[in-house]
C-alpha cells in the first residue's frame, strides 16, 4: 500500500469515529463512501482538533492501521 492510500484510509476511519471533524460539505452517505472506497477519504474532508491530534496514533494502531 502506498503512502497516499494509507492516510487516505486512515483519514475515512477517523472521520467515521469523530477525531476528524467533517467538514459542512461531509453527510454520512459520504463518509459510508469513503470507508468503502479503496482510496478512502480525501485531504479536504475535515480537520483534526488540537486536542484530538493525541487521540491519532493509538486509535490507528488499535485498529492494525499503524505505521510499522
């Protein structure tokens, strides 16, 4: 998997579970898209608060998504 793929993917799991805030543009259908897309989730999607940037790391390896 590249790197591009990877963040994409971890991008739609993390909108899915609220540490990426979606942007006014973003409806559930969306996000159900993006779970299911190969490529995941786009860059424009949403942002990260300050305080959720924390939360990142451990959620991404609790669910196998974490970087080797």
């Amino acid at each position: 998997m590249d790197q591009r793929t990877f963040w994409g993917i971890a991008r739609a799991h993390l909108l899915n579970v609220g540490i990426i805030r979606p942007g006014p543009h973003v409806t559930a259908i969306e996000i159900n898209v993006y779970l299911s897309s190969p490529t995941g989730a786009p860059v424009t999607v949403g942002k990260i608060t300050d305080p959720d940037k924390a939360d990142v790391p451990r959620f991404l390896n609790r669910y196998g998504l974490g970087s080797d």
